[in-house]
C-alpha cells in the first residue's frame, strides 16, 4: 500500500499541537479590476513551507445586511432571482458599504433597507460582523439589528434589481430555516444571531 499523503497522515496520527503558522504573501498581481471587483491572483508561502500560486484574492468592499422587525414581530426580507443558484431566493436587504468612515456602515444599512423595501426602521444596532470568505475574500459582513420597521414610501431600485418584499413572522422563519427556506449561507448566520441580539430566541447549553 502507498505510503499516506500529508493528509492522511495527520489523521493517522491526531491533531497537531505545535500550532497554525501564518503564511508570507510573495506577490500579486490585478486580474480583473472595476467598480464592482477586484480580483487579483496572489503568491502566498505556507507556514510549512508549501507555495500557493496564483490564489485568488477577491478584495471587496464591506458588506452590511439588516434584520429589520416589524411592531408585530415580523422581519423585513426581499426575495430576488440569484444566477448562481438559477432561482429567486428569500434574503435579508442589504448591499456594498460604499463610502468611509465614521457612521457609513448604519448609513448604508438604512439606505439598503429603504431602496430595496420602502421600509425605515427606528433604529440600527450593530451586533456582529464577521469575514465574508476569510479563505478568499478580504472583506466582512456587518449585521445590523433595526427596531420597529415600517413601510414609508415606495421601492427604489436599481435597474438590474427585480424584488418582492416578503415579511415572514419570525416563528415561520424559525421553522423554515432548517428546511431550506432561506438558502444563503451566510443570510442564515445572520438571522440567528440577529433574532439573538433582539431577544427573539436564546440560547440554552444542554
């Protein structure tokens, strides 16, 4: 029998203790660059010694995404048509954080929640904000917790935006989610630690 990879050796063998080495990035190089991506081929070196090249490197800007809760315990979400996944999904409103800053992620977070619902809300709480995909994009995702929503005015969306509001209860949600109601990852992520931060659910350690 072959003797086993790196791998399969580890496994053999048990965790390993001595510690993650941080890798050294060598070089880079801009594949595809404009006001929506930044895409650059990366050469990184493993803390064992292993070289990665290229690595692909979205440097994106921040993201926000909003749980919004109605008076009567309902959250505010949008449901639009995802080409990856070749259907219309069920999310939270939410975009790119486009300016700097002190104030701009509650500023893009109300103003992502106006264009996409036509709903405001009382107020914008941060409670997280966690990296998009830490393996190969630079930015995080902040979440933001808005009291009281409403609808006030009409939509105003972008002309490659095609949405419908939908306002499930959060006991729907609850449910719905392990079934695939919502289907983005990190939406889902998201809603349970918004509902959390809000006082919806807690958490009770067996």
């Amino acid at each position: 029998m072959s003797a086993p990879d790196d791998l399969g050796a580890a496994a053999l063998t048990g965790p390993r203790t001595e510690g993650v080495r941080p890798w050294r990035k060598t070089g880079e190089r801009s594949l595809v660059r404009d006001r929506w991506i930044d895409l650059r081929g990366e050469a990184w070196e493993t803390g064992r010694g292993v070289s990665l090249d290229p690595w692909y490197m979205l440097h994106w800007r921040p993201w926000v995404h909003v749980v919004a809760i109605t008076p009567d315990d309902r959250v505010v979400m949008v449901r639009q048509f995802r080409p990856g996944a070749a259907e219309a999904l069920l999310e939270l409103p939410g975009g790119i954080v486009d300016e700097d800053g002190e104030g701009a992620i509650m500023r893009a977070g109300e103003r992502e929640l106006g264009e996409e619902t036509g709903y405001t809300a009382e107020d914008f709480i941060p409670y997280a904000a966690p990296f998009n995909d830490p393996a190969h994009a630079t930015n995080r995702v902040h979440f933001l917790f808005a009291r009281n929503a409403r609808p006030t005015g009409a939509q105003r969306l972008d002309e490659a935006e095609d949405i419908q509001v939908e306002t499930p209860t959060i006991t729907e949600l609850l449910e719905g989610l392990p079934r695939g109601m919502v289907a983005h990852a990190s939406h889902i992520g998201t809603l349970y630690l918004g509902l959390l931060a809000a006082g919806r659910i807690a958490v009770t350690p067996r």
